[in-house]
C-alpha cells in the first residue's frame, strides 16, 4: 500500500461516492469535480460519454483496500 499514491481524504470521498453512484455516474460541476478530475489522472475514473464520471475496476479495487476496510461492523 505504501507505494500507491496517496489519496486526500476528499478524494477518497469522491471515491467513494463514485462507487455508490455506480453505472449512473456524477456529473461535471459538482464541488468535488477537482478531486474527481485527480482520480480520473490516478486511473480510478473515467468520464463517460456524456461527461459523467464514473469508478473504474482499478478505483473499485482501491476503494475495497482503503474504504470498505474502515467500516466498522
């Protein structure tokens, strides 16, 4: 884990948030679109045809290692 890039708490927010929004995806002018923008260079998003963005395979696997992980059952 040391050796991938270090997500911002806000940035694991969008993150998340991304992953809750699924297929359906988050549109552009959003106030996390920065942070939205920094995951799409980090590869753990993409924008979609219409500009949506959405998680990708690699932002879910992040997600599973730094997010769901914190969860407290």
């Amino acid at each position: 884990m040391w050796d991938e890039p270090y997500l911002e708490t806000c940035c694991r927010s969008a993150l998340h948030r991304l992953l809750l929004c699924q297929d359906v995806g988050r549109p552009e002018g959003l106030r996390d679109q920065p942070c939205l923008e920094r995951l799409c260079r980090m590869g753990f998003a993409r924008q979609d045809e219409q500009g949506r963005f959405v998680i990708t395979p690699a932002g879910c696997a992040r997600h599973d290692r730094e997010i769901a992980g914190l969860t407290v059952a």
